[in-house]
C-alpha cells in the first residue's frame, strides 16, 4: 500500500472556529445537508465519523442533557453517556426534532469534500474529520491540568 502525501495537521481553537463559520449550515447549504452541525459535535466530543454516523435521535436526549454512545455505535464497543455540552447542543437543536439517524446517509460525511471546502474558504491547511478528532484531544490535553499519567 502507499504513502500519502498529506502531512497530519493539528488545528488550533482559533481556527476550528474559522474552519466551522466557513462550513455551511443545513439551512445554507444547497442539498440541505448538515455539515456544519457534523463537524460541530465532532469538534464538542472529539468524535470519530463513525460514531456520529451511527447516531440516532433516540441517544440524543435534550432534557436529560445526556448524549447516549450506544456500544454497537462505538468503535471500541464501550456505551457510554456524555453530557451534551455547547455549542454541539445547539448544532443538535437546530437539527431537531428528527427519526432516525441523526445525520442522516449521506456521502459528504465519508468523502471530505464539503470540509476540503471550508478549509479552502478559512484559508486553513487542507485536514481531514480525523484530524478535526484529533486537534480537539490535542486541545483538551494542552488546557487540562488534571491528566492521569
């Protein structure tokens, strides 16, 4: 198998911020596709695509304030809860109410081509949803003051 010749890219805060202002909304985008609210929660939980493309509305509950991680949905099978936190809170609502899954099936999560957009429009270095996971566990370490060892 080759390389690749994409270099790994750690965002800052700063601009994920950017990054996120430049993805559309699903009321802005033309096919109605939710793409900032995506890259939102994935930036809020550090997400893996796969967990967020397997989320249903029924592990999202607001009044409680818990996001459910359903075992079957994660890549390391350990269900869990997660308190909904903002901004992804928001991005959920304004999605809200819907069935089934909460993203929907849709290519745009799987290809990049909506982020390698935003990223053209931030003028930010080209990144992957992996690397958006990858800047926010970068982020949480870097301002955490209680990490076990």
């Amino acid at each position: 198998m080759g390389k690749s010749d994409h270099q790994a890219t750690s965002l800052e805060r700063a601009q994920v911020d950017e990054l996120l202002a430049a993805l559309p909304s699903r009321d802005q985008h033309p096919k109605g596709w939710p793409v900032r609210e995506y890259y939102q929660v994935m930036w809020t939980y550090g997400a893996r695509a796969g967990l967020l493309q397997r989320l249903h509305w029924d592990d999202v509950d607001f009044k409680a304030g818990v996001l459910l991680v359903r075992s079957a949905a994660d890549k390391k099978k350990y269900g869990r809860e997660l308190p909904l936190q903002d901004p992804a809170t928001g991005a959920l609502k304004a999605l809200a109410p819907g069935v089934g899954l909460v993203f929907g099936r849709k290519r745009w999560m799987t290809h990049g081509t909506e982020l390698t957009l935003g990223c053209t429009t931030a003028d930010l270095p080209r990144i992957t949803g992996h690397e958006i996971r990858h800047s926010r566990s970068t982020h949480l370490c870097s301002n955490s003051k209680d990490l076990p060892r």
